[in-house]
C-alpha cells in the first residue's frame, strides 16, 4: 500500500504535517515504538508509529529521524497524547531527512492504525503472491500458453538486456532467447562452454564461472544445479545443465546476482520435469532389454515394441528400425571405495582392457542420463529431441533402444532399408572435447553403436553388437572413446580380448629392436614401417609420402628386416607387423 492511501480513511485520525512529495513511498509493514535506537527492529518499509516517550529535549528528534530514514522506513506517525501538538523541531528533522510525517490524533488508538495496515499489507502481499507464482506457472508450463525455460530468458533479454541459453553438459542447446534475438554461440563455443563448465565443477569451485570464448565473447557459467557438499559431483557432473549469459557477472551488484540464481531454480524444476517425463521410456527401455537378457521369444519382444513405438515416435505411420548404444562410465577408485589396497576385487583377463582393474567404479544411473543427453534423433526437432530415445540401466552400463523412422519409397509406401541412424565417429566428435574436460582426472566415458535392425529377430544380435563395440573402444586411450559396428568386421574386434601379458610380448619381440635403433641413430624406422604397410607395400607410394628416394626407403625396410629377422615381403610377416603397431 501506499502512504497517502493512509489519509484517505479518517476512522485512522491522521494529518500530514511534511513530506506531501515522498506519500507514494511503498508501505511493507508497521511497527509501535519509544525506543531511543529502534533500528535493530527494522528492515525498511514500515510505517512506525510513536508516541514521543524517547524525546527528552529537541536535539533528540534529529537523532531519532536520522536512524528512521538510515533504515530506509516509510513514514513516521507521532501521537498527540503525550506531547499535545507534534513538536517543532521533529517536524525540521523530518524535513531535512525527507521522511514523511503524520499527526495521531488523541481518540485513535495505534492498535487501530496497526490493525488497519496489516490488513492492508498482508492481503496485497497474497495478491502478489499469487500472481508471481500464477507467472512461473505460466513461465514454465511447455505448450502455448508457457514457454518454459525460453519465456524465462526472453524475459532476460527484454528486461535486463542479457541474452542467456540453457545447454547441455556437451554444449547442445536445450534452451535459448526468441529467434533474432541475439546471436547464438557457435557449436565450438557452446562445446568450450560446456567443458570449461565441466571442469570447474570437477574441481569444486562454485559458479558463476567467468569464460572468454573462442569467439572473443565473455560469458558467465551459471551451474543449473550446485548440489550439496555431500552429494558425490560425479554421479550428476555429467547430466546437468549450465545457464550461460553473455556478459561479465563480476561486475554485477548482489541483487542482480540473486536475480539470475532464482532464474537457474525456476529451470531447475523444467529439468527436473523433463527427468521425470522419461519414466515411462525408461520401463519401456528396461522391459525390452530384460526380454532380450533372458531370450524370450522374437514375437513377445516384437509385442513389447509395438507398445514403445507409439511412444517414442508418436503418429508414426510404419515400423520403426532400432539400433542400439551402449554406455559405460567409470571412476578410478581410491581405497575408500574397495580398491585393492582395500582388499577389493581384482579382474583378469580380457576384462582389464575395459578399464575395470584396480577395483574401477562405474555407475550405470550416471551413463543413463547423459545418454538421454547426448543421444539426438536425427530426424526429430524441437526444444528436446532426445526425448525420443529409451534408456535402461544395468549392471554398471545404460543401454539406450533408439527407434529410427523406416523410410518409405513411392506410394506404395514401401518400407526400405537404408537407414543409417547414429554413427559412433559423429557421436564421438559431438562429445568428446566437454565430456573429456569433466572425466579429467579419474574417468572414462566408453561408446558402442550396433548397426540399425528393423525386427525384433534382430535386437538380440544389436545388443551385443553395441557391447563388443563398446569393449573395442575401451581398449582404446582417451577420457572418451566409441566404436561402431562397422569395426566389428575386421581385426579389431579380436583386439580388446587379448590378455595385457600376451600384447606386451608380442609387441616388444617385434617392435622393441626397432624403438632401440631409432633412439641410438634417429632412424625413424618405426614410421617408415607404419607409412610400408599403409601404402600396401608399394614402394613408390611409400617413397612418395615420406619424401625419399626409393633407394633410401629398401635401406629401411632391409635394416628392419635385419634387426627383427622377419621379411616384408612375406604375408604373414607384414601382419604380425601390422597387429603389432595396432596393439602398442
């Protein structure tokens, strides 16, 4: 309420005696009193009322007037029962300090004028009240009367002059400003964004983060969600979405600050019902999965099918085909987590190349959600593509069942079988550089895709496709690694399962002769070895590529067949060389 809405009651016995200019001041509340130093009492915004018990000589009314307006109150009300007349020199002090001030007359009670005020104020702070929360209802409801996260950054851009967008822990947009409205990060940026996000996250520091884009830009990282300090940073660091504002937040005053943290909170509760929404994906995807684990019959999976297809591709007219990716996130473990120096279990064989030994930590919940992130449909739009994918969790990995629209021929709507779907090199070229930023350290993120299937007959088969692919790529180095199906035809699926002991002896009887003589002579017969069998054992192509003369290349190989005994020229030599370079 305001103050002059006070003058207008006369049940409330007030006169203005200064301050007619400052009447549209805000009323927040009202406190009685004769205390000589009330401030710790109060917070701004009230109506104080007073009975003049503090004024002991008129020095004392500049004092009292100057803690009121320092406390940021509304106005002043003195009652004329202690003193007769409001003294003169409170008025002065009222004047010089631009605080309202009113005359109480004897008759009116301050209970009265209290009573009237809190009424006043307590229903227009409902009313408030349910109008802000009736705007972030409408804010974040998806459809055309919301918006959801997007109507809260319009209102940034139009209000404060910030352009801001929601992204994914891989850079992918989820949210941003009204098309035209201000020019978005390019891919790279919103990838270093990310990463840069990520690793700050890792290391513990609380956002916002300053960053200085690959574009020249300063951008300020705001964590969508901080987590508490006992929560374990890994199990979500992967999953959660950043709030980016293209602009310095160090230069922001604490008001503004506390403005766009409440903006993270609304969005908060967007990605919390975003979550939520994949429920039913996710039975549909842990249903057809246990199906498959326990070799049910083709037509009672194919059943399940029909069931998610609808879901997943809603209005589609045909058969979807399926393909399969499977995921696994692992964390070095410390002793805390039942290493070996603990105790823990250790594993042998061609297990260690999947990055398990050392009692490794894995979570399949984690790979879960950042499948349902990373994982795109290629022939879907919209604010949240990913919605389209079904992901299960098992046994420390996520399997995610992604359908892919048959496509049709003529009008006969003849179903075809050329779709090609995700390719494990794309994926991994999306992911890999903000992903790596927050694994640094002590994880690894590795990626098998199956080849597409159109049949229930065929899911069985995907899914252990996508498992060995995903085994090759852990025997790869990298925080981030994904195979494909279309190496799974040649010899790098053996390669995984060879046990560490026997890949060291292979490799060291063949190549480490060779390592030696470089470093005593700086021969370079190991790249000279590797570019002979790239180029199939041409002797021009070869000579070519590394700028010799042909003359200079046969005194190679000859001085590499001389330290190792073998000769190039035979088949079965130039394939131990071969898998040898391929497995050092």
């Amino acid at each position: 309420m305001r103050l002059r809405t006070l003058l207008e009651n006369d049940a409330l016995g007030l006169r203005l005696l200064g301050g007619e200019a400052e009447l549209d001041r805000t009323v927040r509340g009202v406190m009685t009193t004769d205390l000589r130093d009330p401030s710790r009492y109060l917070s701004g915004g009230e109506l104080v009322l007073t009975g003049l018990a503090w004024r002991r000589e008129p020095e004392d009314s500049e004092r009292f007037v100057r803690i009121l307006a320092a406390a940021g109150v509304a106005g002043l009300a003195a009652g004329e029962a202690e003193l007769g007349d409001v003294p003169e020199d409170l008025v002065l002090a009222c004047g010089r300090h631009r605080m309202p001030l009113f005359s109480v007359v004897e008759d009116v009670a301050f209970a009265t004028i209290t009573e009237h005020v809190v009424r006043q104020v307590s229903g227009e702070r409902a009313g408030d009240l349910a109008a802000v929360v009736d705007r972030h209802r409408r804010l974040m409801t998806p459809g055309p009367a919301g918006g959801g996260p997007e109507a809260v950054l319009d209102l940034l851009r139009s209000d404060l002059d910030l352009a801001a967008w929601v992204l994914s822990p891989t850079g992918r947009r989820i949210a941003g400003p009204a098309a035209g409205a201000a020019a978005e990060p390019p891919a790279a940026v919103r990838a270093q964004l990310a990463g840069e996000h990520l690793a700050a996250r890792r290391a513990g520091r609380r956002g916002p983060h300053r960053v200085t884009g690959a574009d020249g830009v300063t951008y300020s990282l705001f964590p969508i969600r901080d987590g508490d300090t006992g929560d374990d940073v890994r199990e979500t660091v992967l999953s959660d979405w950043l709030l980016v504002v293209g602009a310095d937040a160090d230069e922001w005053p604490e008001e503004r600050l506390d403005l766009l943290h409440g903006v993270t909170q609304l969005i908060a509760v967007e990605r919390d019902r975003r979550d939520a929404s994949r429920t039913v994906r996710r039975r549909l995807a842990q249903e057809v999965l246990e199906l498959v684990r326990t070799g049910a019959p083709p037509a009672e999976i194919a059943a399940r099918l029909r069931v998610a297809a609808p879901v997943l591709l809603p209005g589609l007219g045909t058969a979807p085909h399926w393909q399969v990716v499977v995921a696994r996130v692992e964390w070095d473990a410390g002793p805390e987590q039942g290493g070996p120096e603990q105790g823990g279990p250790e594993q042998s064989g061609p297990e260690q190349g999947d990055g398990a030994d050392g009692g490794a930590r894995d979570s399949g919940r984690a790979a879960q959600s950042l499948l349902e992130e990373i994982l795109v449909d290629p022939w879907t739009s919209g604010p949240e593509p990913s919605d389209r994918i079904a992901v299960a969790h098992s046994d420390g990995e996520a399997v995610a069942l992604v359908p892919l629209p048959a496509l049709t021929d003529g009008p006969s709507d003849h179903v075809t079988d050329h779709t090609e779907g995700l390719r494990a090199d794309a994926l991994l070229t999306a992911v890999r550089e903000p992903l790596s930023r927050g694994l640094d350290g002590d994880g690894r993120l590795t990626l098998g895709v199956s080849a597409a299937v159109h049949s229930a007959d065929g899911l069985r088969g995907a899914l252990e496709e996508a498992r060995h692919a995903r085994r090759v790529a852990a025997a790869r180095t990298g925080r981030v690694c994904a195979a494909g199906h279309q190496e799974l035809a040649s010899h790098v699926l053996l390669l995984p399962f060879v046990p560490d002991d026997v890949r060291r002896a292979f490799t060291a009887r063949l190549l480490d002769p060779l390592r030696a003589y470089d470093r005593r002579h700086r021969a370079e017969l190991i790249p000279t070895l590797e570019a002979f069998l790239d180029c199939d054992g041409s002797w021009t192509r070869c000579a070519t590529r590394l700028h010799l003369h042909v003359n200079t290349l046969r005194y190679r190989i000859g001085r590499i067949e001389q330290l190792t005994g073998r000769e190039l020229s035979r088949l079965e030599d130039k394939l131990d060389f071969f898998l040898a370079l391929r497995m050092s």
